[in-house]
C-alpha cells in the first residue's frame, strides 16, 4: 500500500516535472550515548545471547560501538543467580539455562560507571510445528519472478489453549541465511485451535527450507512488531517513534525469551 | 435544559414588552436580477429605525414593524443597492431583485450600503469568502479552490504544500465539518490533497466559523465549513466553464419554467494522466490517474409557500495501471423543501445521504486481492426560523443522522475463483441526535445577543461486539449486542453565545463561547489526509470529543470603510482527543481501539486581518500567532507536546491591482512556521538493523515555509452573449523548494547516515481560459 503512495507522488511529480530531493543539513540535537541491549534467550536449547552496544549520533559514522566491560547477571524462578561471561567484541553468551513455560527471568546489566538496567520477562510456551506444506503456484502472490513458478510455504501447527500466545515464523536456506523479516503473529480469535500461515518468499526447486516457529513473549512480540513499523517508516507513515523497551533506566532494546521449533523441507526439483 | 429554554423566552417576552401598538410583517425574498439566484445573507434595513435583518440561507427575510410607512433599503455586496417606500398598514410581501453593479466578469464591485456589517453582526470568528474575489487569487495550476483560498484567511492553515486540507485554530483536520448543501463531506479532497472536491463554477456562497457557531450547527469540535451550490439561472439559459492544463469544467444552468424552477449542471474532469504519459517510463504504461466531479441542482416553487430543491454531488478519483486499481469519492444528495407558514415563520426539512468510500484491487497472475471501506450518512432535519418581532429572530429545529461505518475488508480470490475473506473489522452503526434553539436578539442600538442551546444525543446500535483490552492488547471482556439494540448513549449539552457591543458606527467589541461535541474520529497515520483515512464512532470505549472555545475580537472600519481590520484572541480547550499510540495503524486492524489513545488538547492564539475593500487596489493580510498542543499519558512521558500543526506565525498576503478595466494582476504571499515533527537525534543498531533514535514528540521543527505566487486577468471580449478572460498564474516565483517531507537514511557510497527532504513544487506556471454565456 506505502509503495503505491510513493509510485503516485512519483507520477504527480513526474507531472510537473519539478518534484525534487536532495540533501539537507538540519541541525539535529546529539543525545547522550544511550544503552543498547539486545538480549536473546532460547529456552528450548538454553542458549543466552546479549549484545551491548551504545547509540551514538545522527551525523556520526555507522560503526557499531560496542561495550565490552559491563557485567550481565540472570535471576532465575527459584532466586538464584547467574552471571552471563563475556565472550569478545560486545558479546555476553552462556549455554546450558533451563527454563519452562511461565518461568519467569530477570536480567540486569550493569556498566562499568555503575549504571545498571533491569528487565523481566516470562518463558512462552513451546509450539511444534505440525507440517509444512509446499505449494505450488503458478503467478501467484508474493513471487519476485512474475511469468516463472513460485514456491509459497504454509506452517501448520496447534495453538495453546486458554492463554495469549505469540509467533514468528522465519526461515533458513544456505543461500540467503536466516531470514530477517518480522513475520509476527498472535492467537487473537484461534485460540487452542489450529494454525497456519504462508511463507511468502521466492524459493528455488532442489533449495532446502528450515521453516523455524518461534514462540515469544508478550514483550519481545510488541518490541518486534514495533520495531518492524519504525523500519518501514517511509511517506505517509506514522509518527515516528523508538520501541518501547522492556529494560527500565532508559536502556534501548530488548529482552526477550523463546522457544523454538524447526521442520526442514526440501522444494520438489 | 428547561431552566435554559424557560430564560430564553423569558429574555424574549421582555424585550416585546410595551409594544402593544398595531404591527405587521413585511417579508419576501431577495433574488440576483441577472439569474434570479436567491441571495443568502442580504441586508435588508428599515432606515427610519437604523434597524433591520438579513435574509436566510434561502433568501427569505421577514420583519415585523408598527404600522407606518418606511423606506427599505435592500443591499448585497455587488449588486445595487435599492430603496423601496412601503406603507405598512397589513402584512405585505415584498420581493426584490438587485441588479449587477457591472457585468465584468473580474471586477471586484463592493457597492453595498451595509459596509459595517462586519462590525455589526453578531458573527464572531466567522469568514465570508467572495467567490469572485477568490477568482483572482493566484493558485496552483491554475484550478480555483475555495479551500484553498481560505487557507490565506486568519486562523485557517494548509494541511501541507499545495493541499486543499485545512487545520483551523489548531484543531486537527477531522475536526472540521465541511457541508455541501447541508450533506457533510467526508474527504473533500482529490489527488492526495491538491485539489478539493468543490469545482467553484458550481458555487453560490462560503462560510466558515472558525468559533462561534450558532446552534444550528454541530457534530466538529473545531469549525464548521457551510458551502452552498448555486440555484441556477432562473431567467434564461447560459453557462461557463474554463480550460485549463489539467482539468477542464463546464456549467450550464437554465430554468425550467422561468421565474418558477431552474437547474444547474456542472462537471469538471481532470487530465493529467493524459498530459502526463509523454514522460512517464514503461513501469507506468496505461496509467490512469484523474479525478471528476458532477454537481447537479434542480428546483422548483410549488406555489407562494412551497419551494422544493434537489442536489446532489458526485466525485471520484481514479489511479490505476493496467493490474493495480484504486479510487475513491464523495456523493451527497439533498432533498429539500422550502415552507412558509406564514410571513413570520419559516420551514426548511432536509433529506440528505451521503457516503464516502474507497476500493482498491491488485490482479496478480489469475488472482486478485481486493480492499474496500466506506462510511455512509442518512439525515433528515427541520429548521424552522421564526421572524418574532424586530428584535427577536427566533431559530429551533431538529436533526436525525444514522452512520453506517463499514471499515476496511479484504478479499483474495485465486486463480481457480476461490474466494478469501479477512477477518473482518465489525461494522459500527450509531444514530446521532440533535434539537436547538437559539435567538437572535437585538438588546438595544449598542448590544446584540446570539445565543442558544444545542442538545446532542449519540446511541451506537447492535449488531456489535463490544471489547475492553489489558496489557498487551489482549481482549479482557467481550460483550455482544442484538442487531437492532441500542447499547450506549452520550447525551451532550452545547451552549452558544455571541454578543455585539457597538462603540461607534465603525467600532465594535464582539465575544463569543461556545461549545461543541464530536462523535466520529478520523483515524490517520498522515497529516496530509489520504484516500484510506479511516472514520471510526464514538462507542463506549471511544469518548466524545469536546471542545470549549472563548474568542474576543475587536472590529474597526477605517476611511469610509475602505479598510476593515479586526484581531480577535481565542482559546480552545480540547477534551478527548484520539489519536494512535506509537505504531498503531489503521489498515486492515481488527482491533484499531486497543491501538488508540486519549487525551487532551488547547489551542490559542491572535489573529489580525486587515482588508482593503476599495479602489484599483485591493486585497488583505492576514497574520496569526498561535499555539497548539496536546497531552496524552502515554505519548512523551505525558508531558504536553506540540501539535503537527502547531504553527507558531502564519502569514499571508494578497493584493490584487486592476491596472485597466480588462487587466488585473494578483500577488499572493504566505510564510508559516514549520510543522513541528519528530527527528532522530542519534542512531543505534538492535536486532541486526541499524535503526534511528528518536527524540521527543513534535520537538523539532519542518523549515519555515513560504511562497510567492503571481497572477494576471485579462479579459479577451465583453458583450452581452459572450465573456471570456485568460488566466495567468505562476506558483512559488522564486522557486523555494520547501520541504514536503524529510527522511533519514544511510548513504551507502559515504557510509553516513543523511536526511534528504523531498520538494513536489518548485516554479509552476500555468494558464486557463475561463469563459461564460
């Protein structure tokens, strides 16, 4: 829909052949370095994955800048803790955390000048896949190549019942690696039944698919799909915004825990 | 309520007191000589008593005076003025018709006795617009917009470059009611703002109250825009129309029975994508974009009491390739039926339908995915005007509205004809109430009073689902209603009052308070108002909007009135105010409440206006300092934040100097603060993207705008039969590439991250060639 703003902008301008962009100079106000804690818990393979790194200025360069001396400690259901070791270049990474659906998790990092920031999250329930089917069609929707055939993938599975539950559907293939779009969805109105939903990409007969079902929590859910519409923001969108973090203090980013199930199939030759 | 309508009459039954002499009325109506048009809001003035009235939204005036003889003066700006001597020794009718001053077609005649009437009037925060002064002002392309025009008035803004949408006093532009023949008008605008919906050839008469309404009016927080169409000749059969480089127009209007019935046609189309494919690339082969509008107007008089008026507009935008379809459009029908019961009390009942909706549909491969929305009015109402005594103009009258809301639904049908429906949005359908009374009275030579009361009721109807959401969204409560029942009702009581305070002939201090309900909210994620903006009710969950707005303004007329100047302060306070938390967005949300939030707003500001009426030059300026902000819990730590419109100085300029009687050149300048709108104030990488930081709500600042425009008239051949005149404008002179939007992206080749901002309208020349018959 955004594209089609933008195509008739285009022809309007076209028109009168004066539209114009160019570059501007504003002169934007620098914020104070800020935080950035982008903090991943799988809670099927127990794996913690924390990157520290600080914003930094409009006008300054692109480099991430990473922070490699905070320290990063877990408080688990049970009141024990766990300190997450640092691993090199803004990396914090432990394995081996057990947690269950409902567990709940408690992450505070603390930066070398003693400011620290705190987030808690609850462990989603697991969801397998049930099956993936591979379709077949010929021009149909979501296909980069228009006359050719296009693959679209449809994940089946079992919602939970009786409680709110949270998807994201990626996936993986040597050639592109992990996918990176924000394919987010909630149960809303099928609870405890089944589910499914396409996979709109262009895949190559022979390629191998893992089609991988993330459960999330509420949290991780709201700060993805928030994420996902501040990216896209482009003519027309709405205000613009920074996701709201689950880390109190003013730290941006995220925590967030999931579960996850893969299937792996094969596109026929 | 009834301690309110009892003081009321109590107020009136004072003021007749000790006039127990012999009276009676004279009334009638007022009419354009040359096409027998009704004209609204004529001075009618009994000169012996330095008193009178002006005539109604259809032309009926009526006075009750003591037996005697009087001379009557009857005025109109442009026309001449007439005097007419009536003995009053029975009720009498007495209609008249004013001729033309002239019959250039771009002279700017202002011969009406009744100067002052901007300083005499009971209207506070209320602008006039003249279509044949607007004629003159240079505007984009060329096209005539009354919308437009009315941006370069005090405490009116433009929505964004070279749109038609307006913000008035601060207030956002939902808030706005626009009515074309009493039909409200959902999305007055055309190829994403540029252009309104109303095709000035068709139009009699504008008014705008930016405060002040009277009682007869409701249902917008911020102003209320009454556009009235044209009757149509009444005498003999002629016509108008213009071409121009993107859209041509023709009129024409005759009577159906001279003096007893006429009708008016009128269509306008654009044809840009037609000029526009020379330069467009293969990816647009067979595009379609353009948009057309028909007005239509018949009436008839069905005897001395009865007069029935029928009108209806009909416009559509279409944009589309040869897979990709969307348009969208405005149709309003008005019936109505004139009635006079007797020469003191008159009658208008309206029956009105309008709608508003949008399609759009991708054919892809065999498949195609449609979507499609729409919001649809049906509205009867009587106004009744009772003509009390001269002292004493009394209004009352109800209205009836049934919405139906149909939000956006999609389908996908594939190859093989399947079909697939998404879940669709409900469905809202409310009704909407309203009963008034109000007086305009004359107190004494000094004072005058307009006040009265508006009761509004708003009742959503079954068949509905009724949610409550917690965190996250999630659905806490669901609550079904019948079809057909009536589950929650807001019931608002909106009291009006204007007073005029006469401190010389030319001087006046005028007041005014007034307040105002709102029950449908446009949900938008732009400022500039798109074809997919989306109307939603008020519901149990969705509060009214409320707005309480006091305005003050002084009003002088210098050199015999040559100059009018007026500033007048406001203050609006706004209750309930909707807008998207961070994120939200309208399209295709099943639950768009729970992405909603609330707050509060307020708006004041000083607005001067100084117009000079006469002599080769003429023309006004127009200044505004104002301030407009909002406040929400969960928007900026709830601190009050700038409105996007928050405008701080607004100005404009238009002088218009008739070099010869054929030959008139115009000259337009607006300069305004830019919108406040949010900017990065650093970047950050999270989940593997590089995403920018932002700051505080509304806390920076677009570049100020402002713009030149040029224009020329020049009239080709005058006679009786045929006028003609070519139009000349230039938009933006000197070619200010003002900024349209801003974005901020990386630059791949420096590896830096850059804002660019995007100007649509550099120098634009064009030139239309007008004409009438």
């Amino acid at each position: 829909m955004k594209l089609s703003y933008i195509n008739y902008i285009l022809i309007l301008g076209v028109l009168f052949l004066t539209a114009c962009r160019e570059d501007i100079e504003l002169d934007l106000k620098n914020d104070e370095p800020k935080l950035v804690i982008d903090a991943n818990v799988n809670a099927t393979n127990g794996r913690v994955e924390v990157l520290l790194s600080k914003s930094n200025g409009f006008y300054e360069s692109v480099d991430i800048h990473l922070v490699n001396d905070a320290s990063i400690t877990l408080e688990l259901p049970d009141g024990s803790t766990l300190d997450v070791p640092f691993v090199g270049q803004g990396k914090y990474e432990m394995s081996g955390l057990t947690l269950s659906s409902g567990d709940e998790l408690l992450m505070t990092v603390t930066e070398n000048e003693g400011k620290s920031y705190t987030a808690k999250t609850t462990t989603p329930a697991l969801a397998t896949l049930d099956s993936v089917y591979v379709s077949l069609s010929t021009g149909g929707f979501g296909g980069d190549d228009e006359d050719g055939d296009n693959y679209q993938l449809f994940a089946y599975w079992y919602d939970t019942a009786d409680q709110p539950n949270y998807y994201r559907l990626r996936f993986f293939t040597a050639d592109e690696g992990i996918s990176d779009s924000y394919n987010l969805f909630n149960d809303e109105g099928f609870d405890g039944d089944e589910m499914f939903r396409p996979i709109f990409s262009s895949f190559n007969p022979g390629e191998e698919v893992e089609v991988m079902l993330l459960s999330l929590d509420p949290q991780s859910f709201d700060y993805f799909n928030e994420l996902s519409s501040v990216e896209s923001q482009g003519f027309n969108s709405s205000t613009p915004f920074n996701p709201k973090s689950n880390f109190d203090n003013g730290a941006l980013g995220y925590l967030s825990i999931l579960q996850q199930n893969s299937k792996t199939v094969i596109i026929p030759e | 309520m009834l301690k309110y309508i009892y003081s009321l009459f109590l107020l009136l039954m004072l003021s007749n007191m000790g006039l127990a002499q012999e009276k009676f009325t004279l009334s009638g109506y007022m009419r354009d000589a040359s096409t027998g048009e009704e004209l609204l809001y004529a001075n009618v003035l009994v000169k012996e008593v330095g008193q009178g009235t002006t005539t109604n939204l259809y032309g009926f005036y009526s006075l009750t005076l003591p037996k005697g003889t009087y001379t009557i003066q009857y005025s109109y700006i442009g026309l001449t003025t007439q005097e007419l001597t009536i003995v009053l020794d029975e009720d009498k009718t007495q209609s008249v018709e004013l001729g033309a001053g002239a019959t250039d077609l771009v002279e700017v005649v202002v011969t009406a006795e009744n100067e002052t009437d901007n300083v005499t009037n009971t209207e506070v925060s209320t602008v006039t617009l003249d279509t044949k002064e607007a004629k003159l002002v240079p505007v984009l392309m060329g096209e005539q917009d009354i919308l437009k025009t009315m941006q370069l008035l005090p405490g009116v803004s433009s929505n964004s470059e070279g749109g038609s949408g307006f913000f008035v006093r601060g207030g956002n532009a939902d808030q706005n009611l626009i009515l074309l023949d009493e039909a409200p008008v959902y999305n007055a605008s055309h190829l994403l703002g540029f252009f309104s919906v109303f095709n000035s050839d068709a139009l009699k008469d504008v008014k705008l109250y930016k405060g002040g309404m009277p009682a007869e009016y409701g249902g917008r927080v911020s102003s209320i825009m009454d556009i009235r169409m044209k009757n149509g000749n009444m005498k003999e059969w002629g016509g108008s129309g213009g071409i121009g480089l993107i859209a041509s127009r023709l009129t024409v209007e005759g009577p159906l029975k001279k003096d007893q019935g006429s009708i008016i046609v009128s269509g306008r189309r654009t044809y840009a994508d037609i000029i526009a494919r020379p330069f467009l690339n293969d990816e647009f082969e067979g595009a379609k974009l353009y948009f057309y509008d028909l007005n239509l107007k018949a009436n008839y008089k069905l005897g001395e009491k009865d007069r029935i008026y029928l009108s209806g507009y009909l416009g559509r935008d279409v944009f589309g390739t040869d897979d990709f379809g969307f348009d969208w459009g405005n149709q309003t029908a008005t019936l109505r039926w004139n009635h006079l019961f007797n020469d003191q009390l008159f009658l208008n009942t309206t029956l009105i339908y309008s709608d508003y909706d949008y399609g759009f549909k991708v054919e892809d491969g065999g498949g195609t995915f449609e979507l499609g929305a729409g919001i649809y009015d049906y509205n009867i109402k009587q106004d009744y005007n009772w003509y009390a005594n001269p002292n004493n103009t009394i209004s009352f009258g109800w209205q009836g509205i049934y919405h139906r809301i149909k939000p956006s639904e999609f389908t996908i049908t594939d190859e093989e004809g399947e079909e697939f429906t998404g879940d669709p949005t409900q469905e809202q359908k409310a009704l909407e109430g309203s009963i008034y009374i109000a007086n305009q009275q004359k107190v004494n030579s000094k004072l005058s009073l307009n006040y009265g009361l508006r009761l509004n009721t708003f009742s959503n109807i079954g068949e509905y689902t009724e949610k409550t959401y917690g965190d996250n969204d999630v659905i806490e409560t669901e609550t079904t209603y019948d079809k057909g029942e009536f589950y929650n009702t807001y019931i608002g009581l909106a009291p009006r009052a204007n007073a005029t305070y006469l401190l010389s002939d030319v001087s006046s201090l005028k007041a005014s308070f007034n307040r105002n309900y709102q029950f449908l909210h446009l949900l938008s994620n732009s400022n500039a108002g798109t074809p997919t903006d989306y109307w939603i009710a008020s519901s149990p969950f969705v509060k009214p909007q409320i707005a309480n707005q006091l305005a003050l303004g002084y009003f002088h007329n210098f050199k015999n009135n040559t100059y009018e100047f007026s500033v007048e302060a406001y203050y609006k306070q706004l209750e309930n105010q909707v807008d998207f938390e961070d994120g939200g967005s309208a399209i295709n949300n099943r639950e768009v409440e729970s992405d909603l939030v609330f707050g509060d707003g307020r708006a004041y500001g000083l607005e001067f206006y100084l117009k000079k009426n006469k002599g080769r030059f003429t023309g006004w300026l127009s200044y505004t300092i104002s301030k407009s902000e909002r406040q929400f819990d969960d928007i900026n730590n709830g601190n009050w934040f700038s409105a996007r419109q928050d405008r701080i100085h607004d100005l404009a300029l238009v002088g218009m100097y008739k070099i010869t009687p054929r030959l008139t050149a115009s000259a337009s300048f607006v300069y305004y603060t830019g919108d406040a709108v949010t900017f990065p104030v650093g970047k950050y990488y999270v989940d593997g993207q590089l995403i920018n930081l932002y700051g505080e709500r509304n806390a920076e600042r677009m570049p100020d705008y402002h713009r030149l425009d040029l224009g020329m008239t020049y009239v080709l051949k005058e006679n009786s039969k045929f006028n003609s005149d070519l139009t000349f404008s230039v938009y933006n002179v000197y070619n200010r590439k003002n900024a349209y939007s801003i974005s901020f992206e990386t630059d791949d080749a420096t590896n830096q991250t850059k804002a660019s901002k995007l100007s649509l309208f550099g120098i634009i020349p064009s030139v239309t060639w007008n004409f009438n018959f």
